[in-house]
C-alpha cells in the first residue's frame, strides 16, 4: 500500500482511503459488528485512512473497528459536522469522541462547504475547531465540498489544513463549476499546502462499469494525497485493495446498480429537495421524485433528511 503525508497536517495516510457512508444506515444499513468487521478488514490489510461524518451514522461501526486494531492510535480518522456555531460544533466534536471511543480526532471537517459566504457564515464553528486543534483535542481542520468556489475559498484561508472535494473522471456532481475547473482549484490547494483527499472517485456507483479507468484518473492526480473509495463488503475491500497495491489486471467488481427509492407514504415535504447538493430531487404529482438522474451521487443525504423515513438509497 501506497502512504502520503497529506498536506502539512504531518499525517501519513494511505492513498485507499475508507468511505464509510456505504456501510451506514444511509446506504446497506449494516450493523456496528458487521461494518466493523468491513472496516477491519481494510485495517488489517493497511488501509489507515476512514472518511465518516456524523450524518452518516457510522460512528459505532469506526468504533468496533478499531477495538480490534493492535494499535487503533495510528488509525487516522477523518468526520464531518455540518454545525456553523461554536456550541454546534462543540457538540458534534463530544460526540465523535465519545462515540467512537478517541480522545483526539485526527482530522475533523465542516461538512459540505458550497461557498466563500458559506465559510464566513460558518466561521465561529471553524473558530471552534481551531481552539480544539490548539489544545491538541485535533489534527487537522478543513472542509468538505461538491463545490468549485469552496475549493478555491478553502485553498486560501490559511488556517484550513484539509480538504475534501468531489472529484472523479467524468465531473458527475460537481457543483458550480466543470470537472477541469475542479482539478484546476484542486492543483492550487495543494500548492498552498491543504493536504487533499477525493470523494465520489466512482460518482457515487454511477462510474462502476468503468472502475478502473476511473480509480486511475484519480491516482493519476499527484495532488490526491488520497482517494475515499465507499466499501460495504470484504469482497469490496480486497478488490479495492489489491487495484490499489498495484494489481491492474483485476476484472472491474461490476456494475452494483443502485438507485434511489421512495415509498408511497411520502408526504411531499420537500425537506429532501432543499437537502439534496446536487438539485437531482424536486415534488412531482405529491411525491419526491429524481427528476435529474444524471446528478444524482447516490449520497443518501436526501434519505438523512426524510422525516418520514420514505426515502433511501437501495
């Protein structure tokens, strides 16, 4: 397995990096024990590098992973908040402490910046992040994005160590901007020193029937000190890890078609169309509806959202 130093946080990740949205209640809804299980497996096999966010609900599973690490505090685990306040984000930090048993976090982000305004909206929470980071309770502070212009804002504030874009070979849910606009915020990031990681290297299972060709856009990026791949199996992991340990004549693991599912009891609230990044959702007839297919990542956000619990990712 391939390691970077991510940015000039001092950090050494391995550039397979373990997204942990697709074992949650969001996506397979897998149990603590069996997505700790997935997430050992990956461990085990020298991946030291997990992207979780409070949303996602994965806290336990991260946690029963590392009860079984030999030495859980070389694991480096990066979470999210999407909290704008300093009592906001003083609670999301307790919690990710407490629930994934960690006296210090690693690398915490606010989660899914879309702007310059969007950063100076929420700069008491990063404020707050900074004092923890002071006081050595974390890492690293950064952000997470979809969104061209975050990229750019982040890369520019000095105090933001991390950032992690959306970014993969087609530019599928890239926001605000095109995929070359991305690598183009991407490349100046990194020159400013930001230690970068990709998400939705697959868009969000949409590039699967070209998995190699779109892991090897990514590892080709010299700026991706690494890239979070979304595993929910052990047959995931090993896949993932021997095309990452160099094993290029690996078969693609197939197509895994997903789609996102609404129940008849949708009450037409809309709470999933203002939380969807992406503008793929909007009300139809009543009822939430994908309404832009070709945006939508699959993130399951819009599922988060539902107050009735009609909407999911399967």
């Amino acid at each position: 397995m391939e390691y970077r130093e991510l940015g000039k946080t001092g950090l050494v990740v391995s550039r397979l990096c373990f997204g942990a949205l697709t074992i949650g209640p969001l996506q397979r809804q897998l149990s603590p024990a069996e997505g700790g299980a997935v997430i050992s497996r990956a461990f085990a096999q020298g991946v030291n590098f997990l992207d979780t966010a409070e949303l996602y609900g994965t806290y336990p599973h991260v946690r029963e992973a590392l009860k079984s690490c030999r030495k859980p505090e070389e694991m480096i685990i990066a979470t999210k908040s999407y909290a704008y306040s300093r009592e906001g984000m003083a609670e999301s930090l307790e919690k990710a402490r407490r629930e994934m048993d960690l006296d210090v976090i690693p690398i915490f982000l606010l989660h899914e910046q879309e702007s310059r305004h969007t950063l100076r909206g929420h700069r008491p929470a990063l404020d707050y992040l900074l004092d923890a980071k002071a006081k050595g309770v974390v890492r690293a502070v950064g952000i997470s994005t979809h969104f061209v212009d975050a990229v750019w804002a982040a890369g520019e504030i000095q105090e933001i160590d991390v950032i992690s874009p959306l970014i993969n070979v087609t530019g599928i849910g890239i926001q605000g901007g095109t995929r070359d606009e991305m690598l183009e915020a991407i490349a100046y990031a990194a020159q400013q020193g930001k230690g970068v990681y990709a998400m939705k290297p697959l868009g969000g299972g949409h590039l699967l029937s070209s998995w190699r060709e779109a892991l090897e856009f990514c590892l080709s990026r010299d700026e991706l000190a690494s890239i979070a791949v979304g595993m929910k199996s052990i047959e995931e992991v090993d896949h993932n890890v021997s095309f990452f340990r160099g094993e290029r004549h690996i078969a693609n693991p197939g197509n895994g078609h997903r789609k996102l599912h609404v129940d008849d009891w949708c009450v037409g609230c809309a709470s999933c169309v203002t939380a969807c990044p992406n503008s793929a959702l909007d009300i139809v007839d009543g009822r939430a509806q994908v309404v832009n297919a070709e945006s939508c990542v699959f993130c399951g956000y819009c599922g988060a959202s539902c107050p009735e619990f009609a909407i999911k990712v399967i």
